[in-house]
C-alpha cells in the first residue's frame, strides 16, 4: 500500500513485497477480472474504440489509402463491438492457432504455362489509363505552372504504380532497342511527347540527371526499373538536348561509380545505349567513346563486359545490313586494336578477348570502306609501328591490312619509303610477308609504284664502299627487293612475250595447213625450208659438232654412271614420244576441221539461231502486246542501220583479206624461204623499231625539257 509519499525506484530494489509466478489459474482470473466499457462508453478504462483518423489526414492520404485498398481488404478485421478483453484476447489466440490449408492447384492451372516477362509488362501496361494520367497532369500544372520537374515526377510516379514486375535482365539484350517504349499505346507515346516538349531544355535535362540517379538506386535496392526505361526512352525520342554531351558525361561519371556493382553499371549502360536512336556511325562513336575506355581503365565484371561486347556486336550486325559508308576514325581504330592485341593479363576477359579480336575483321571492314584511296594513308604509318610488337595471328591480321592499304592507297608507297629506314625491323617483316604471298599479292599491287619502292630499297641500303656496318635486316631487305623487282620485269618484256605466243601460234598454224595441203611434212613448203635450212654449210657443221659432242656424253656416262645415263635416256625418249604424239593428235584433229569445215560451220550456224530463236520467244512471252510490237519495231530499225554498216565492213574485211592473202602469197609461197630473206627481214625489222625509238624519244625529251 502506499503511504503517500513520492516513492523512489532504486537499481536493486524489488517493485512489491510478494513478487510471485502467478499460476495458471490465476492468470486466468486476472484476464477475466480485466474492467470492460459499458454500453454507453462511459468507462475510462475503454480500449473497444480505436482513435479515428483526423479528417484533415484523410483528406491528405486519399490517394494512398485508394492505392492499398486491396492490401488493406485482405488483412483480419478488427471486432467493433467487443464486450470485454478477454473476448478480444480469445480472437487473436484462434488466429494464431489456425492456419490457413493451402488448396491443391488444380489440373488446369497445371497446364497453363507461366506468362513471360514481356506478356507480364504487357498486361501492367494495359492497366494505364492515359486519360486519368492526362486528368491528373492537368490538375498539376495548374497547381504548379511554372514546376514542369513536378510534372515529370508525377508521371513516373503513376507508372511505378501500375507497373511492378522487376526486370529479369539489366540490359535488356535479347530485346529490340525501343523496348518497353514500344509496348506503349500510341496515345501514351503521343501524350508523353507533349508534354516532354512543352517543357523547356534544362528543365528536361535537369529531370533527366535525377532521373538517372533515382534509377540507379532503385536497381541497386533490387526494384523494379521499367517506369525509369519507358521515362528516358521518351525524353531521349522528344529532347535532343539529351542527347548531348554534357548529359552524357554525367551518366558516364555515374556508370565509372557503379563499376564494382554488375548489375546497376549494366543497367546504366542501356541507357547510354538508347542515346542514339537512328544513325549507325553515331552509335558506334558512342562505343568507342564512352563504352570502350571503361574496358581500357577497369577490370569489369563478367556480366558487364558481355553485355558490353553484345552492344558492339549489335551495332556491327546492323551495319552488315545497310550499304551506306559509315565514316569511322583511325583514332578509334588503333584503340580498339590496342586493347585487343594486349597480352593476357589485360582487363579483358580471355572470351571476350577472343570474341573481340574475331570481329575486329568487321570493324576493319568499315574502317577501310569510306574514300580507301584517300584515307588508308592515315592508317598506314600507325599500323607499320604496331609490328614489332606482335606475334602470331595478331601480326598476320596487321600484315593484311597494310597489304591492303597499299593496294587501295598509291600514296602509302610514299609513306613507306619515308618510313623504311627508321623502322626497318618492321619494314622487313611487311617486305617478307609480300615476298611470301607474291603471287596473290602483285595482282592488286599498282605495279609502277611497287618497282619505285623496291628499286628506292635497293638503292639506298646497298652496301658501299665508304660503309662498314650494315644494319641487321639491310642485306636481307635488299636481297628480297631485288628478287621481286626481277619478278615485276618490264612492260616490254611482257609485250614482248605476248607477241612471242601470237607468233608461235600464227606459224602453228600456217606449218599445219601447210602439211594438210602437201600430204605430208617433206613436201611441203616448210619441209623444203627445214630441208634447205639443214644442208647449209654452217648448219651441218653444227650438227656435226653436235652429235659428236652428244656421243662422247653418252659414251662417258654409259662408262662410269650407266643407271643415270639410261634413266635419263629413257625419259628424254618419252617426252619425245609424247611430243609426236601431241604433234600426230594436233594434225588429225586439223585435218577433220579443214575437211568438214562447211558442216562444222553450218552445224554452229544452226545452234547459234536455234539459240537465239528461243531466247527470243521465252522473252517475247514474258511482255506484253504493245511491248513486244515495240521491241519489233525498233529492232526492225536498228537492223536497217546496221546493216549498212555490217556491209560496209564486210566490204573492207573483204577488200583486206584479199590484200593480205596476196602478200602473203608472194612472200611466202610463190618465192621460197631461205636464209638470206629471213637476215633481210631482220634487218628492216631492226631498222624500222630503231628508228620508231628514236623519234618517240626525240618527242617526249623535247616536251620534258620545254
């Protein structure tokens, strides 16, 4: 009892005298003893009445309240007219006890397959009403006119209300570029777009920026993200400003924070993605801007360099797809070669790392492709340098595109004479791999400038006199340009084996109707010739001579290597034979063509207009009426004119060929051929090409020194 007095509480000291564990019983007669409200309400002690919400908080929370209702339907009812505690005190122990039995699924919703994340957003997509957003934005702006932030909150507040379900996947890879935009109807793209656009530039880059952090820290609290996607979808479509540089160095400076955290940083790269919406070379350049340097300075998660390489990748499928030239600079070109021909302790991934360098084929491709003739000279020099430092595959990739630069751009050959004897290391290499792969190489070579380079070469790391050391790879460089420029030759030279095969084919010809016309080779008019030939004095000495000379070779070497001597007689002998054999195939095949030459040409005649008869009908019936009789009409036109003309050279090949056969015959067949004709012949031929040199050269030396 107390005494009244203040009574003071003291660590230690006990609250009562009797302080006993009550029992069972007693417990329970202190809950039934508890003092309970009347009907009126009168009691102080009243606990059945909870406190009612102040109407002014109401009025506030409406909207909350609205938003919950369906969470707030499903929880346990409170008793509103409890006669005692020990009433409510029963109610909550039953609630404890029971628990609810979950029902079997049935069959049907065995089958039913789960929906996927994209049916998923496409069903809370359904949900927004744009008319009810249009209303609410409405009542916004009038309340916050010149607050247009305001307004974009609370558009991405309605939408975080419809939309729930998290994303699976950061990136997005295996979605088109304008997901979730896309799966909006196209009064909310259009509503979106206006009000995006009646807000000012700052303004939107201002909500951008914030949006942008509040996204990042919602993905890194493991929320959903979708609201935020379709919201920076929209901005990016209807803000250009967005788009711009300084936006775009603060959403990089977020994404080097978010580095060590995969799935936030991915997330933030997506956006960095959506940026440029049309143009190929724009998205690339934002690539190799802002993406490929985050390669160069960290050493990234997984998850965050493959969805990296998946961003190159999809750009490089896309422009696989277009024929336009894409304008990509060298500057992008070697940091992309830098970062893939690192040795393994790079920051790249040992996959990623194989991936990049296969697709490097790719970006080279488009590199190479706008103005080569103009632009691969900016490459050249960079590319000679980086040889030295690889090996394998990665220097077989360097070599090809310096072959390729110097087959597309003449004025890389200028560049290298610059460059030879500073980098000869790497000089040699690339003359080494051309020596190598000559035959495949020298056809796109321009010719002219290969032979300057090489003869450049040749002349200046020759050894002279005055010189005591030579560099390593100088005698080398020199040894293979030489052997090549052998291998290019001259002009003339070719020109001049080219009229040695017309010749030799011209005189096949003329020996073969020769011998068909005579019967046989000794009467004929160039048997008499070989005969006259052979009995000339100087002639037969030689032969003597010959002979004699063979005789004691076969003498010898029957004496002391008699294997080596039959061997080589036995094959000298069957390339004889077959060389009769050719010869014997070749005339009868002559003969039957010269004896049937009237069928053979009739026969070629009749396939050539059966040919052409055919063709003729299959497209006849492929056009109609009136453009078949046009096609008639003009043919029957144009068959008029050139028929004149086909007379007109008729009659000339006509007239020449008459011409020809006549100095042919008076030179040829009615006066025999002997030697001292063909020295005549020689000499008017020598005299007429010196003379021919010589006024070419007077022409050229005077307009070259005027």
């Amino acid at each position: 009892m107390s005494s009244g007095k203040w009574e003071v509480a003291g660590k230690g000291k006990k609250f009562g005298s009797n302080n006993k564990k009550l029992s069972k019983k007693q417990k329970k007669d202190l809950v039934n003893n508890i003092p309970t409200a009347d009907s009126n309400g009168t009691d102080n002690f009243a606990v059945s009445n909870p406190l009612k919400e102040h109407q002014n908080i109401y009025n506030l929370m409406n909207s909350k309240h609205n938003m919950d209702s369906d969470n707030s339907s499903s929880d346990s009812e409170v008793p509103q007219n409890a006669n005692s505690a020990a009433a409510v005190n029963s109610k909550a122990k039953t609630l404890v006890k029971t628990k609810p039995k979950k029902k079997p699924p049935t069959a049907s919703a065995k089958n039913v397959p789960p929906k996927s994340e994209r049916e998923i957003i496409e069903e809370q997509m359904s949900y927004v009403n744009v008319e009810e957003l249009a209303s609410l934005i409405g009542d916004v702006k009038e309340k916050f006119p010149n607050h247009p932030i305001v307004w974009l909150k609370d558009i991405l507040s309605y939408l975080q209300m419809k939309i729930k379900h998290k994303e699976s996947d950061a990136g997005l890879m295996f979605s088109e570029r304008q997901y979730p935009f896309n799966l909006c109807s196209k009064d909310m793209q259009s509503f979106l777009g206006r009000t995006i656009r009646e807000i000012p530039d700052h303004a939107n880059t201002a909500f951008y920026v914030e949006c942008l952090k509040s996204y990042a820290a919602d993905i890194r609290r493991g929320s959903t993200g979708y609201p935020y996607r379709i919201m920076l979808q929209a901005m990016c479509t209807n803000c250009a400003k967005i788009n711009g540089e300084s936006v775009t160095t603060q959403l990089h400076q977020l994404i080097r924070e978010s580095i060590t955290r995969p799935r936030e940083c991915v997330a933030l790269l997506w956006c960095l993605q959506i940026t440029p919406t049309v143009k190929l070379d724009t998205q690339l350049k934002v690539w190799f801007t802002w993406i490929l340097p985050l390669l160069q300075s960290y050493k990234a998660d997984k998850l965050i360099q493959d969805y990296i390489f998946h961003c190159l990748d999809s750009v490089l499928k896309e422009t696989k797809k277009t024929d336009k030239k894409i304008e990509f600079s060298y500057i992008d070109f070697f940091s992309f070669i830098d970062l893939v021909f690192q040795p393994t302790n790079s920051n790249l991934l040992p996959h990623i790392q194989t991936l990049m360098r296969e697709s490097l084929t790719d970006i080279k491709q488009i590199a190479f492709s706008t103005k080569p003739e103009k632009r691969l000279r900016s490459f050249f020099p960079s590319l000679l340098v980086r040889l030295h430092s690889t090996v394998g595959k990665d220097r077989e990739t360097i070599l090809e595109c310096l072959v390729e630069c110097l087959q597309k751009d003449d004025h890389c050959f200028a560049l290298w004479i610059q460059l030879y004897e500073k980098h000869i290391d790497d000089s040699y290499i690339l003359l080494d791999y051309i020596h190598k792969n000559w035959n495949e190489a020298v056809k796109k070579f321009p010719k002219p400038a290969l032979k300057n380079t090489l003869e450049h070469v040749v002349a200046s790391l020759s050894p002279s006199s005055g010189k005591k050391r030579v560099k390593k790879f100088s005698r080398k460089s020199v040894e293979l340009a030489t052997d090549m420029i052998h291998a290019i030759g001259s002009p003339i030279k070719s020109t001049f084996k080219l009229a040695l095969v017309v010749v030799l084919a011209l005189v096949t010809v003329y020996v073969l109707h020769d011998v068909k016309e005579f019967g046989s080779f000794g009467a004929s008019r160039t048997g008499r010739f070989w005969t006259a030939v052979v009995q000339h004095k100087s002639v037969k000495q030689a032969i003597t001579t010959t002979n004699e000379l063979m005789n004691t070779v076969y003498k010898y070497g029957m004496k002391h290597t008699p294997t080596l001597m039959e061997y080589t007689c036995t094959m000298l002998n069957s390339i004889f034979s077959t060389l009769v054999f050719f010869a014997t195939t070749l005339q009868a095949n002559f003969n039957y063509v010269m004896d049937n030459r009237a069928n053979i040409v009739q026969q070629a005649s009749n396939a050539a207009v059966g040919a052409l008869n055919t063709s003729y009908d299959m497209a006849m019936s492929w056009v109609s009426p009136q453009t078949k009789i046009w096609i008639q009409d003009t043919a029957v036109k144009y068959y008029d004119i050139s028929k004149e003309n086909v007379i007109l050279a008729y009659d000339y090949t006509v007239l020449y060929y008459h011409q020809f056969i006549r100095w042919f015959t008076v030179n040829f067949i009615d006066e025999p051929i002997t030697i001292d004709r063909v020295k005549i012949w020689g000499s008017t031929l020598s005299q007429w090409t010196i003379q021919t040199c010589n006024f070419y050269y007077n022409k050229f030396a005077s307009s070259f020194f005027s």
